[in-house]
C-alpha cells in the first residue's frame, strides 16, 4: 500500500505533467535516535503516534521523510499533496495535504481537501525537531 502512495506522486511529478502545468517537488527528512538511561523507563515524545523511547537505542519514535507536490494551473489554481512516512509505523505513507487552492480576490483563497491546522511552531517541532537541537520540550507544551 505504501508504494502504491509513492507512485502517485511520482505521476504528478512526471515530465508529462510537467508539460501542463508548473509543478514544484520538494522532500524532506528527518533523522533522530535516542534511548533512555534506565530499563524500567519510557520517553514518550509523540503521543498522537505513539513514539517513545525505552532503554535501546532506536530511531523510529523521531524519524521521518515527506515528499510535497505543489501544481500551479494557471494564476488562480492550485493543487497541493504532501505524503508523510513515519519510522515508527515502518514508514506507513499517508497524506498528511491534499487540497486544491482557488484565488478568489487577492486577499482571499478557497482550499477545498485535506488540509492540516497550519501551526507552524508545532510542525517545525515535532515533525522535523528543528526547534530543538539537544533539548526537548515535554510532549505536553505542543499537544494541540
């Protein structure tokens, strides 16, 4: 199933798509490994899902890699899908966007799709961890 996820989005980034419309590719990874110190101990770091860390060295509750496909139709029309893989559910893909954008004024836009709350903070720590380099914060401060 989760090649299945790949190779629709290697059909939207195809050179043929690209001949209709201007299609944008952009991935990401992210790479973390932890344990902790103590064999009755657990650190729980994502609880939405379900990444903890015992007392062996592993790096599925951190990692992950997404691919994004954003295609322009023309100045008003969009399209947008972002599959998301976690480590910790042996890299399950799921689309994490998958909308359609239609300007309606300048100042004012139509997303129609999946689309999630845009709350950059909470993105940018716990999906990639870029908040934090050596210290984590508790699960607690990002549970939306």
């Amino acid at each position: 199933m989760k090649l299945m996820h790949w190779a629709v989005v290697a059909i939207f980034a195809s050179p043929m798509m690209a001949n209709a419309f201007e299609t944008r590719l952009n991935g990401f990874i992210s790479v973390g490994a932890g344990m902790t110190l103590q064999e009755d101990q657990t650190f729980i770091t994502d609880p939405v899902n379900f990444g903890e860390y015992d007392n062996e060295l592993s790096i599925k509750p951190d990692t992950m890699v997404a691919i994004q496909s954003l295609s322009k139709v023309n100045d008003r029309l969009s399209a947008t899908a972002q599959l998301v893989g976690y480590a910790g559910t042996d890299f399950d893909v799921n689309f994490e966007w998958a909308y359609v954008n239609y300007e309606l004024f300048d100042a004012v836009d139509l997303k129609v799709g999946r689309i999630r709350m845009p709350i950059f903070s909470y993105s940018s720590s716990l999906d990639l961890g870029y908040s934090y380099a050596w210290v984590r914060p508790p699960v607690e401060v990002y549970n939306v």
